[in-house]
C-alpha cells in the first residue's frame, strides 16, 4: 500500500510540474504580448505616415492651380513658447528666395497671435495689390478672418488689412508636419524667430 507521504509527496510533485508548465506558457505568453504590442505601435505609425502623405497630396493637388494664376503663393508660420512668452514668425516665398526669413515676436501673448502676425508681416511684403495665397497650418486664423468669431486683436487687424487689399487675398490651409516643403520651412524660420525674440524687450 503506497504511504500518505509518498501519495502528498507525489501531489507536490505534480504541483510543481504543473506551475512549472504554466509558468512556462505564461512566459510565452507575455513575450507575444510584447511582440503584439510593438507589431501594433508599429502599425499606427505607418498608418500616420501614410495620413501624412495623403494629406500632402491632396494639398498639392489643391495649390497647384494657383501656380501662374496669383502673383505670390507664401506659406507663413507662427511659434510660440509659452513658459518664455515669446513669439517668432516665418515667411516662405520659395525655396533659396532672398525674401524667406524670421520674425522675432515679442510682443505676441498667445500661439495665435503668432500666426496672424506672421501673415500680416507676409503681406506687408508685398505690393498692396498683388494677388496671394497665404498658406498656414492656423485653421483657427483662417476662420476668424472668415467667419469673425475671433477674441484676437491681430486677427481682427488682419481681417481689416485684407478688407482693405485690392489685391484678392487667400488663406489656405497647409496640413501641419506633413512634409509639405514651404510649411516645413516656415515651421523652422517661426521656431528661430522665438529664439530671437528671447533677446528683445516687449514693446510697450
């Protein structure tokens, strides 16, 4: 007759076993986990990159039409640091052009002020009736100049200096970030100009 030690003996052992195995598969388990979650992390990113060139495809198509129709096409951006409450601008006009530059903004309080400022120097620019497409990744500027919902002081001046154009003047949305080249540059022209801006004194 087999001994109650012997038979405990025996359910330990079969215990262990069993732990042993399904420690194993957990193990297993958790490395597909792993496996699963990166293959997933992997998945958003090319899906955002494929938005992204979907969204730079579509705005090409759009601009282009525009190419030898209006006297200037400009992308503008704006940049703002919020713990430094300064502010810098970038204007575009093409690539290696002369009138391409940085704007220190000190005297702006808020990324959208940035932005409109950044198309009211634009258009300072250029002849008062030349015909432009201002391309910025600001929907919020582009429907307070549109629709005059905006609180923003330099939105509403921009609204006023558009009115008072004779040249046809076009806000068009550019997708931010999306590799679209004149937004890039204008993104890295606003972020120098903020630098600059750490520099100079806020007007009064």
């Amino acid at each position: 007759m087999v001994s109650f030690i012997t038979i405990i003996g025996l359910v330990r052992l079969v215990g262990l076993a069993v732990i042993v195995h399904y420690s194993t598969i957990i193990g297993k388990v958790s490395r597909y986990v792993h496996v699963i979650k990166l293959i997933i992390a992997l998945s958003y990113i090319l899906l955002e990159q494929n938005h992204k060139r979907m969204l730079k495809a579509l705005f090409e198509e759009q601009i282009r039409p525009y190419y030898g129709i209006y006297d200037f096409i400009i992308y503008t951006d704006g940049s703002f640091y919020h713990h430094q409450q300064k502010g810098g601008a970038g204007i575009v006009f093409e690539i290696n052009d002369a009138r391409n530059c940085s704007i220190p903004l000190p005297m702006a309080k808020s990324s959208i002020d940035a932005e409109a400022l950044a198309i009211l120097h634009a258009l300072s620019m250029i002849m008062c009736n030349a015909s432009v497409v201002i391309c910025t990744d600001c929907l919020s500027v582009i429907d307070g100049v549109n629709h005059g919902t905006a609180d923003c002081s330099y939105i509403r001046q921009l609204k006023l200096v558009i009115a008072l154009r004779p040249g046809i003047t076009k806000l068009m949305k550019v997708p931010a970030h999306a590799g679209v080249v004149g937004n890039e540059m204008a993104d890295h022209l606003a972020k120098l100009g903020s630098h600059q801006a750490f520099s100079l004194p806020v007007p009064n």
